[in-house]
C-alpha cells in the first residue's frame, strides 16, 4: 500500500486540474514524460465536473460471451469487502478482457449507487458505462473507452490485482486523478511535495500570460522572460 495521506493533502491534490498536476510531476523526473497517464481511447464523460481523486480499487471483468453451463454468470460480493480495505477516497478501476471489450457495461445505476455507498467518488474503465444521467446526478465521475446500452454477461473474474486501462498501468491503492483532460497517477514517493511545485509552476505561467496580455508584449521581451522562468 501506498502512503497514505492526509484529507487536507488530497483535497489541495484534487483542486488541481490535470495539466497543471502534469507539470508538477515533471519537476521530479520521478517518471518519464510520456508515462503515467491514460491515452486517448479513454474518455471523461462528464467534463464538467470537478477532479476526480481516490486510491485505485483494481478490477478486472468479462462479459461479452455467455456462460456455458448456466444461464448467468454468479454474483460477487466479495470485492466490495476489498474496496472497504482501501483508504478512502476510492476509484475503481475496471479492465474489461472481453473477447469484445465494451460490449456489455458493469458500470450502471445499480452498481454506480454500491460504488457511491462503499466511499468511491468515480471509476475509470477500458470498457463500456451506461445510464449516464443517474451517475452525472451523483456527481459520480466516469472515465470510459465507450457506452453500451446492456451489461451483457458481464460478470467480475479477478479483483487487487494490476490493470492497465488507456495504456496506463495501475496497481491496487495507487492514488488517481482525473479531469476532462484524462486520467493519471500521482507518484506516492512525490504526493506530499506536489502543492508547492505547482503553486510556484502556476504563478510562472500567470506571469507570462499576463506580460502576453499587455501593452508592453514584445518577442524580445518574451524571450527574455520565458528565459528568466527557465533559469
């Protein structure tokens, strides 16, 4: 398990948009620059709500073939017990191995309310999502690769375990954070130290776009100033 930090460290955490958080990472080199964030075949559904933070409660799921012997698939339990384990706040984090990925969705009305109820502000799946509007009205965020209209046969096969969703490769308890722009991981090692680098990195960029909004804007003087920032 990752460290676990304090209510205050993750709200500043999950005021910060994306962009700015990616920045902040870079000043470490605790990973390269093309690492540690979802690609573009996954998508935030609800642009406009606020970021997204939580530990990663990793699942995997199945669902596009029907069981040979029985009419469903069995129901499981246990993996909301596994999610009660994880500090809260909690995303879950599906991978769908369908032979179809994202024919049939796990993420519905009924499981967005269990997830909402076991202290998960979101999820974040290569597969599908569905009825929408019910999860938008909860404010419960959905990162997606597409939306179905059925749940098919999907049904759970492995929870706690790694997953990769969008190319990015996600452990169990890993801290997450998602906005419009996609879906990354925040280094435990560097968590703690992010709010000061993205302040300093925030009011850099303010400067400059200011000095671009002014009367006294030149190209000699930006290069000058975007040479300062860089010093």
């Amino acid at each position: 398990m990752n460290t676990v930090l304090t209510s205050e460290q993750l709200e500043i955490l999950r005021r910060l948009d994306a962009c700015t958080l990616a920045n902040a990472i870079e000043t470490f080199h605790a990973r390269l620059r093309n690492e540690g964030f979802t690609d573009n075949s996954v998508y935030c559904q609800f642009p406009h709500l606020s970021p997204m933070l939580g530990y990663a409660a990793t699942v995997k799921v199945r669902g596009s073939a029907p069981p040979t012997a029985e009419r469903n698939y069995p129901d499981r339990t246990d993996w909301w017990d596994y999610i009660l384990s994880l500090p809260s706040p909690r995303v879950v984090v599906v991978q769908d191995m369908a032979s179809t990925v994202g024919l049939g969705s796990l993420l519905g009305v009924v499981h967005v309310n269990i997830l909402r109820a076991l202290g998960c502000v979101g999820a974040v799946t290569n597969g599908a999502v569905r009825d929408l509007p019910a999860a938008e009205k909860l404010g419960f965020q959905l990162f997606a690769g597409n939306i179905s209209v059925s749940h098919a046969y999907v049904h759970i096969v492995e929870f706690g375990t790694p997953v990769e969703i969008g190319g990015l490769k996600i452990q169990s308890g890993d801290l997450l954070h998602g906005d419009l722009h996609g879906v990354q991981t925040i280094p435990s090692s560097i968590a703690g130290k992010i709010p000061m680098a993205a302040a300093e990195i925030i009011a850099r960029e303010q400067e400059l776009i200011t000095f671009c909004q002014s009367k006294d804007f030149s190209v000699e003087k930006l290069r000058a100033a975007i040479a300062k920032a860089h010093s």
